[in-house]
C-alpha cells in the first residue's frame, strides 16, 4: 500500500479501507462537515485514482482502531508526507 496515515497518538500505520465492494471510500472538499455521509461518497478502485484525488483535497476513510474514519491529516505517499 503506497499510502497510509500516521496516527498522531500512537505512530500506527492506518491503511485506507475498501468498503464491501473493493472501492477506497473518499469524501469530497465540496460537501464540507457533510462529506462523511454514504449519500455523498466518492468510490475509486484504482490507488493511483486515489492519490490524485487526495492531492485535490479528497479525504479517505482509513482503519483507525475500532471504527473506520474519514481523515485528510497525516497522510504520507509512498513514505512522503502528503502536502
């Protein structure tokens, strides 16, 4: 996996998930404090599809410790933070 984010509290690794039907969930900038909702979800399957759309802003649901979250700090890029 050529992205991933580091969590601030304990330095883990939190991968990007895919949801049941092998997409990368990511909310779009546009929808502000409502881009966490399924109704506005942006699916991709491709992780270089991924990448372009977190270097537009995109944010992307990560596994972070018992509940997945949608996330847009600390992420890195084949071990390059993500600016």
């Amino acid at each position: 996996m050529r992205v991933y984010r580091l969590c601030p509290k304990t330095a883990e690794k939190q991968t990007p998930i895919r949801n049941a039907d092998g997409y990368f969930v990511l909310g779009s900038p546009k929808f502000g404090a409502q881009k966490h909702y399924k109704k506005n979800e942006v699916l991709t399957k491709s992780e270089d599809e991924l990448i372009d759309l977190l270097r537009q802003g995109y944010s992307v649901r990560v596994k972070a410790g018992s509940a997945p979250s949608l996330v847009r700090r600390n992420l890195y890029i084949d071990g390059y933070p993500l600016s």
